[in-house]
C-alpha cells in the first residue's frame, strides 16, 4: 500500500512476475540525474563556490524524493511484497541474538569500499556518511540537512544516496554482525528491507551476484 492510501503500491504494482529479484523497489528512473546534481553541488561547495552549489543542488528534486521515499520506498519490502507474496511466515527465532546491534565505523568503511559504495541491491552509487556531512557543514544545514528527528527536515537525496550496511540475514532472526552478512545498502532499501526475509519478499541474496565495478566509485571519499 501507499502509505495507507490505496491496497497495493502504484510503484511496485501488483503483480509479483514483475517485481525485481533485487532490490525491494528500484528507485526512481531521475535518481541518477539528481545524484550527478549533488556531485556537482559538492564539488562546487568545496571550492568556495556557494551560489553555485544551491542552484545545482536545487536541481536534485529533494521533495519529490523524500516523498517517493516516504509513500513508497519505506514500505515497500517489509509489508507490500511480503504482504503480496503471502510466503509462510518464518518460525520464531529462539536462539541468542548477536550482542553486537550496529557494525562499527571502521566494519562500515570496509563493507562499503568492499562493494565500491555501490548498493548491493538496487545497484545504485551511494555517498559516505560523512561526505554528506561535510556537505551540511560547507553549505549549510539550511539548504542540505543529513539527520534529524523527523523526515521531513532531511534533503531528499539522503534517502536514496546515504550509504549504510544491512543484515543480510536480519539480526532478528540470528544473523551476525559481521561482515560476511553485511552489505552495503542505500538508505531506501535498507528501511524498505528493514528485518523481513530475503524469500518473503521475493528477493534473491545480493552476495550471490558479482560486486558492481562502476568505474570503482568510492562514495566521494577521496574528497575527504
């Protein structure tokens, strides 16, 4: 559902056939447009270049998709393909959870550089941390906004761009936090994913595909 307003997703449809075998909802077809925007942005803020940087930055359409994030991309693993599907729900997992809850900094920093900052879902180039970060600090939380306690303050783009790790295997179901089970996820389908099993929603296990190249993309790191 869209956020509660219709009975299926209008992005991800209703017929399973169709749905990808990678990622929960592949991301909308201007991503990539916007994301060269931000890169643009950034450059330009590093180099003093303010002005510049927020008109580029007002190209990357922040308000379409954090709406696209919100309506659709946050829901779209966990209840709509495993509410489409009707997989049989996994037993209850009684053994002891892994103690460890987030991986760590320096387990982040290789996953990502492991699999070139490229989300091992979607496919698409992700933006370290604390790239996105620095951005906030050279141009200004009032016109880029990384974190906060409410979506609506974020810029857009963070949704899609903002490199984190998933549990392939979800913690809740025994999996460890270690880097064998980690990969690297936007932020879109790390939440679109959240603890649901891979086969209750329809989705193959990225480690079983090759790490994608892309001109071995490093998150923006080098500029740190």
């Amino acid at each position: 559902m869209c956020f509660g307003k219709s009975k299926f997703c209008t992005e991800l449809g209703t017929d399973p056939e169709k749905w990808s075998s990678k990622c929960p909802l592949p991301p909308p077809t201007y991503l990539e447009e916007s994301l060269n925007y931000f890169t643009e942005s950034y450059k330009l803020a590093l180099r003093g270049q303010k002005d510049e940087s927020i008109a580029a930055l007002q190209k990357t359409r922040s308000d379409k998709l954090r709406e696209w994030y919100v309506v659709h991309s946050s829901y779209s693993g966990h209840r709509n393909r495993v509410n489409g599907l009707g997989k049989p729900l996994p037993d209850k997992y009684i053994g002891k959870l892994d103690a460890r809850e987030r991986f760590s900094v320096a387990e982040e920093r290789e996953i990502n550089q492991r699999d070139n900052y490229i989300c091992r879902y979607c496919e698409e180039k992700v933006i370290d941390k604390k790239v996105l970060e620095k951005m906030e600090k050279t141009i200004g939380s009032e016109h880029f906004k990384v974190s906060g306690n409410s979506n609506a303050i974020r810029h857009g783009l963070v949704f899609f761009i903002r490199a984190t790790v998933d549990h392939v295997l979800p913690r809740s179901y025994g999996g460890l936090t270690d880097i064998d089970n980690g990969v690297t996820s936007c932020w879109s389908c790390n939440y679109g994913k959240r603890n649901a099993l891979l086969y209750q929603m329809g989705i193959d296990d990225p480690r079983d595909r090759p790490v994608i190249n892309k001109n071995l993309w490093d998150g923006l790191t080098s500029t740190l």
